[in-house]
C-alpha cells in the first residue's frame, strides 16, 4: 500500500481523516496563498489545494498526497482568519443572522497527476447578540479559524442551519475525498478493523 501524505498543518484534518480509520504522515505545503486579482473564490480554494496537493507530492514522488483548503465566503468575499480579536468580532457581526458559504475543495496528487473536488456548504447563523460574540472571541477559538469560527467547537451554537457537508465545514468533504483515494486504488473500507478487533 503507497504512503498517504496530508498535505496540511489542520488538526482538524487530522482528525477526520483518523475518524475514517486511515493510516497517513503530515507534511504541511509552503505555498503562496494571496488571492489573484480578480479570483473567484471557487477557484481560489480549490487552486490552493490543488498546489499543496502538488507540491508535496513532488517532494515525495511514490506517495499519495492529499491537499485541502477552507474558505468562508459571504456574499462573495473570502473571509479570512481573523488577524486580531477586533477583526475576529467583526467578521461574526458581519456573519450574524446571515447565509454564508464554506467552500472546501480536496485534492488528490500522485507525482504529477492530480485530481481535485470543490465542496460547497451553505451555512446560516443566528442573530447573534454583542455578549456572545464577545464572549466567543474572548475563548481564543476564532483566532486560527476562517471566518473566525469553529463549527465543531463553541461556534456550533451559532448554526441554525446547514446545507451541505458538515465535514466540509470542518475541514475536509469525508465523501469526496474517500471516492478520490478510491479512484487512486487506496479505498477507505480496506483500512478499517473488524468489530472484533476493535473490541480486542
């Protein structure tokens, strides 16, 4: 079986892909992530994990390299990771009582091929108050997040309704990226133990 790479520093990547019972190292991808002029965010994201994707994979020419990226996009503008708490505050102001979009794009290297998804989520938040926002910057778990949320963590009150991939939101699209090990011969149900192993 070919070593599978996570192409990315998340340890929320990580632990998806540790929930799916798969075995990988992390080699985390040392690219240039601004926006081109006039990118989409569609195509942002899944550029981005394409590249770290690709870029791994060079450096490791028999391995299978997975790459991912996580936008949360409102009304078309990509919302970055927060550079301080009051940037943090704004940005959940500016998401409260509002539909926005995570768009999370997977992608598949193996040496020079490589073969990607873009997942989108639509996401509603509640009319959140001046408090809770306050309170949640105040937790530190907005500071490394895009959007400055965590769907996972405390930010999980927030939601009121989600369209889409949950896992997505988190970090990784579960489904597409098993079907892309499966098209690259690496099928997720082979790597999981038995009910007897597990319970041994």
């Amino acid at each position: 079986m070919k070593t599978l790479i996570l192409a990315s520093a998340s340890p929320r990547r990580a632990e998806l892909l540790q929930q799916i019972g798969l075995t990988f190292r992390v080699q985390p991808a040392d690219i240039d992530e601004t926006v081109a002029e006039g990118e989409s965010a569609e195509h942002y994201v899944e550029r981005l994990a394409r590249e770290k994707a690709l870029r791994v994979a060079g450096e490791n020419p028999d391995a299978v390299v997975l790459g991912s990226d996580t936008s949360v996009v409102l009304q078309g503008e990509i919302l970055g990771k927060p550079v301080d708490a009051a940037e943090a505050k704004a940005t959940l102001a500016r998401l409260s009582g509002q539909q926005h979009q995570v768009m999370t794009a997977v992608a598949l290297a193996r040496g020079e091929v490589c073969q990607s998804h873009l997942s989108v989520t639509n996401v509603t938040f509640r009319s959140l108050s001046e408090a809770e926002i306050r309170a949640y910057v105040d937790s530190g778990e907005p500071m490394d997040k895009a959007g400055s949320y965590g769907i996972q963590g405390l930010g999980g009150i927030f939601v009121q309704e989600l369209q889409g991939s949950y896992s997505a939101v988190v970090g990784l699209p579960l489904l597409e990226t098993a079907g892309l090990l499966a098209e690259a011969g690496f099928p997720v149900w082979q790597n999981w133990p038995s009910c007897k192993e597990s319970q041994t």
